[in-house]
C-alpha cells in the first residue's frame, strides 16, 4: 500500500514560497532542493509538498496550470494536533502574506480553519476531538 505522498504545486517565485512557508515552521529537503524545485517537509517520513517553479512544473502535464487566485484545483488538507495549532497555523500564514479564504468552522468535534499560499492554493487546517466520527 502507499506509504507517502508529494503534492506538487506551482508557484511563481520559489524563493518567497520557501520564505512563506519557512515562517510556518517548515523545512526543507536541501537533497531534493534546487532553483527549480523545493521538497518541503510537512511531516518527516511521509508527507511532503513539492513547490515547483511554474516553468518546470509545466514539463510533468499537457495541461495548462490553474490560477490558484481565480480558480481551485485542489484543497490540501492536514490535521493539526489541537484547536490552538490550527489557529497559530492560520496567524502565521497571515504575518507571512497569505490570506484566510473563510472564517474558521466550529463542529463541536472537529475545528477547521485555513489559508491561501502566496500562489492562492488553499491548505485546510483540521481539528479533531479524540473519539470523534473519522
């Protein structure tokens, strides 16, 4: 069965998405590194994001890329070890330029909040109560 995963994404300036997400408190792979590509680690040994200059990212698909700003592809989604985590996620994606798509949602059981990167793409922050419905 699977073991990891790599989302790749396009970006526009690979230097600041790595300073954006470098104030969020992420690392990256220097192994895996360059001026094309950044693999940064979001949870060591199984997720990683793979921020792709938009012209190198246009060497793996046909298809054109999609504005992140005016249109949604995809809506990457981690769970957050608290309510707080979540929260202090969202802060500092602000702080570093990213905007907040829509207010945070209060299920009771699970928590929700999230951001939109420097390129638009949305990253959903979960919440859940232990011995909620998965």
């Amino acid at each position: 069965m699977n073991k990891q995963i790599f989302v790749n994404l396009p970006v526009k300036d690979l230097e600041k998405s790595k300073a954006f997400f470098a104030a969020l408190g992420y690392t990256f792979n220097p192994q895996y590194t360059d001026e094309n590509a950044a693999s940064m680690i979001i949870n060591d040994g199984s997720i990683y994001a793979m921020l792709l200059t938009e012209a190198f990212f246009k060497g793996f698909t046909n298809k054109p890329i999609v504005n992140a700003k005016e249109a949604t592809e995809v809506l990457v989604c981690l769970t957050c070890d608290s309510r707080a985590e979540v929260d202090e996620l969202v802060r500092k994606a602000v702080a570093a330029g990213g905007k907040v798509p829509r207010a945070a949602q209060d299920h009771g059981f699970m928590y929700a909040h999230g951001f939109e990167d420097l390129d638009g793409h949305v990253w959903e922050l979960v919440y859940m109560e232990p011995g909620a419905p998965q």
